[in-house]
C-alpha cells in the first residue's frame, strides 16, 4: 500500500542537507544537494519499514503536514512529502529449491538472511515487469 511520510529537510552552514522523518526518530538521511537528500530519504525509509516489517514491529500512520509544519524546526529548508510502500504482515511460506540454489543464496545472503534476499530477489522480477 503506498503511503507518503513526511520527511523534514535541514541544513546547517557547513554540513550537507540532512532528513528526518517525525514519524519514525532515528531514520535520517541527507545529501549534498536537496534533490541528493529527498533520493537518499527514500531509501532509507524503505529500508526502516523493511525493518519494522521483519522485526514485527507497528509501522505508524504519517503524522498529518499541518502538525510537523507547525513544530519549531532550526535551519529547515522544506518538508517533503516521500513515498513508500508499507509492507504488509509478514507471512510464513514453505519452497521447494534445488540444493546447490540454496546454498548459493545462503552464501549471497549473509547476515540479512535467506528469507530477506528471496523477498528482494522477488520484489526487483516483479518491478521490472
């Protein structure tokens, strides 16, 4: 389901742009340049669901623009609106793979795990069409 969070755009005078998003406190971002910085927050908002999703923790709703707007912010440049594709419950399956595939997708895998890459693996087949 594609929701949009709000994502928070700063800048200090000598640093790149930096992101936050008010919903989820320790996802940040930031670029050297604003459209370098909204790419990168998009990234790592994905990866922050995708973690929620497989740790089983609650993913909250976008807080409404007119009560971040409203925050005092230092330095801000813009707030943005990013969008994601909030995952879904995870869901427990059972495939049936030759051996020698297996192994070869443990060892790619790594710490991330099997059922991560699969879930990957799947998600990019399916986006390019």
């Amino acid at each position: 389901m594609k929701t949009f969070y709000l994502a928070v755009i700063d800048k200090d005078p000598e640093s790149d742009y930096g992101v936050s998003f008010p919903d989820f406190p320790g996802c940040v971002s930031g670029g050297e340049t604003v459209a370098e910085a909204i790419t990168m927050a998009e990234d790592a908002l994905a990866l922050h669901l995708e973690g929620l999703a497989e740790a089983g923790q609650p993913i909250a709703d976008p807080t409404p623009a007119d009560a971040v707007v409203d925050a005092p912010e230092v330095n801000r440049v813009a707030l943005v609106m990013i969008p994601a594709d909030r995952p879904g419950r995870m869901v427990r399956v059972n495939v049936t793979l030759e051996e020698g595939l297996l192994a070869r997708i443990d060892r790619t895998a790594g710490p991330r795990g099997r059922s991560a890459f699969l879930a990957q693996a799947a998600d990019r087949a399916l986006r390019q069409g």
